[in-house]
C-alpha cells in the first residue's frame, strides 16, 4: 500500500500573476491622496489628516521597497511627513513651507502609479505594516505631548 499523497501548494503565486488593485480602489486611493495634499496645502489639515499623510507615505514606501521600484522618490516622501510631523509638534499646525507643496505633488503621483501596478498581496502587507508605524509614532507623539 502506498502512502496517501500530501498536495503541495506554492508557496505565493508570482507577483505577475497575482491579483492587482480594482481600478475603483485605484481611483478612490489617487482621490485620498490629492484630498489630502489639497488640506495640508489650504490650512485646513487636522491632526488625522497629517496621520493618513504618514501612511499614505509609509505604505507606498514599503511597497516601492518590496517592487524595488519609486524607491528615492518615496523616501522623499517619508522625509517630507517626518518633517510636517515635526512642524506639527512645534507649531500645532500641518502645513507645507517653501518647496515642500511641489515634492507632495511628485508624491502623489509616484504613489498613484504603485498604486496603478501594484498586487493586491503587497498592497495588503504594506497597508497593514504602515498601520502599525502610524499607530506606533501617534502613540509617541501623545507620550510626548503628555510628558
């Protein structure tokens, strides 16, 4: 008697195979991103805004890490909502100065074209990744504000 056979899966079907993002979910994320850039831009960014600023920039990061592809144009991306961050804990306000409008409108459309390219396995991890660093660094910031 021969022994019962075991199916193997792989382990991830490869990434050109893999579902993408829907093309309303692409559409509904590039409306998040100008939303959000045009706050910040008017004055009218709160606090929430400024956090999905962070993870919009800490998502599309990872996922130019994991592609290996926009990778030095999101890294300015992580720089320019270190920095409103920082503006934010000083001043109380999330605002752009000097040139920093003009890099959030290459963000923007850095961020929509991974989002246009990008399988919805990487999308998952990167969003979930970027939840826990946005939820990491809001904490920091009310210890901070608390102390």
């Amino acid at each position: 008697m021969s022994k019962p056979r075991t199916p193997r899966w792989p382990a991830a079907l490869p990434r050109g195979l893999r579902p993408k993002l829907l093309p309303d979910q692409v559409r509904d994320l590039g409306i998040c991103h100008l939303e959000n850039l045009d706050a910040v831009a008017t004055g009218d960014a709160t606090e929430a805004t400024l956090w999905q600023v962070a993870g919009a920039a800490l998502t599309w990061s990872k996922v130019a890490e994991m592609l290996q592809l926009g990778e030095p144009e999101m890294h300015e991306q992580l720089e320019l909502a270190s920095t409103l961050i920082a503006r934010y804990g000083r001043t109380g306000r999330v605002l752009f100065t000097g040139t920093e409008y003009q890099l959030a409108k290459t963000g923007v459309q850095v961020m929509d074209q991974l989002a246009e390219i990008v399988d919805k396995p990487t999308a998952v991890i990167a969003a979930e990744w970027s939840e826990r660093q946005v939820n990491a660094l809001e904490a920091g910031c009310r210890q901070g504000q608390a102390a």
